[in-house]
C-alpha cells in the first residue's frame, strides 16, 4: 500500500491506538484493508485513521453498507474480529515406498540378524569352551575319547590275561597235590589281573594336567 504523503507529523500505531481507545490490531486490519494508510516515516495521522474507522467500521458489522453511500455495497470484517484460520492447503499424500527400496530395507535387516545370531553363536562357543577348559582344570571333567580307548585298551589286555591263566598255571598246580597251594596260585594270578586292570583304570580317570 502507498503510504500517505501527509505534511504533518504522525505516531506511532501504538500511541494512535491509544488516543483512539482501540488495539493496536484494529489499526493494523484498517490499514491492510485501506480504510487508511501510514505517513512516510511509518507512523501515522490520528484524524486520517479516525475518519477511516468511523466511515467503515461498525456500521458495516453483518454486511450492511450505510445509507445513503454510493457505491458498490462491499462487506468487511469488523476491525476488532480475530481473523479466521486459513485452511492448510492440502499436501501431496506421502508417496509409497518403491518395491526396490523395500527389499533394500528387507534385505539390509536380514543381514543385521544373521550378523547378530552369528555373534551369538560364536559367544556361546567360546563360553562353553571356557566352561570345559576350567572343568579340566578342576578334574571334574575328562575327554571322551581317549577315555574310551584307554578303557578298550584295558579290557584287551584283561581278556589276553584271562584267555592265558591256564597256560600259566597249568604248570603250577599239575604237580602240586596240595589244594590250599593250588587255590593260592590261582588267586595270586587273578588278583595280579585286577590289579593290572585297576591301575590303568586309575591313569585313566587322573587329570590330564595333575603331572604338570
């Protein structure tokens, strides 16, 4: 809007306001709908905004025009009516994620959880492996395997003793008539067997580190 090139000194919208027993708001509307304007320094004449808002203010509240005014009946807001809220003009819909960008997506997750499960299971490796290690170092666990081959080894060894008592005792107790001395050669070779049998069984259950 052109600004009044008025000779005489203006105030400010405030102190106009003021002198005029309205808002500040109702100078700004009256200004921004014409019914007056600013000097050129930006303040304002008070007998201008005074005679703007008197020829066009309440009685033109409810669209009525004056009568008597020529002119084209024009309706107007009243000066101290907050304005209405625009309606937001309605923004483009969010457009769907594309079919690639989806699988992109999909496919990035896949890799995240098997990484993940992955890290899991190499954690849960480890600590079992610690758990097993720490029982050796306890005794309270051995190795399977060579426990089973020790234990065959022994019960080989057992059978080959067993299978050749008689030819080992055959000459003992043929020529002995007395049955004391042939029941204590007897038992002498079966306890020597045990005894065998029982020291490997003893090796085997010993700690592999209880040497060291």
């Amino acid at each position: 809007m052109e600004l009044f090139d008025g000779q005489s000194t203006g105030v400010s919208i405030r102190e106009c306001a003021r002198q005029l027993g309205v808002s500040d708001t109702a100078i700004r509307k009256a200004i921004a709908l014409g019914r007056c304007a600013k000097l050129l320094d930006g303040t304002v004449d008070v007998d201008a905004v005074r005679a703007g808002m008197a020829g066009t203010a309440n009685q033109f509240r409810g669209g009525k025009r004056q009568a008597g005014t020529v002119g084209t009946p024009q309706t107007f807001p009243p000066l101290d009516a907050p304005e209405a809220p625009r309606a937001a003009a309605p923004g483009p819909a969010a457009a769907p994620k594309a079919p690639a960008a989806q699988a992109a997506v999909s496919e990035a997750a896949a890799k995240q959880a098997l990484l993940l499960s992955a890290r899991l299971s190499t954690e849960q490796t480890r600590a079992e492996r610690e758990a097993i290690e720490l029982a050796q170092l306890k005794g309270t666990v051995v190795e399977l395997v060579p426990m089973v081959r020790g234990l065959t080894d022994a019960m080989v060894e057992a059978r080959s003793a067993i299978m050749s008592l008689p030819d080992r005792l055959t000459p003992i107790v043929t020529p002995e008539a007395d049955a004391g001395k042939v029941y204590a050669a007897i038992e002498s070779e079966v306890l020597r067997i045990c005894g065998e049998l029982q020291a490997k069984f003893a090796r085997l259950s010993k700690p592999a580190n209880a040497d060291e």
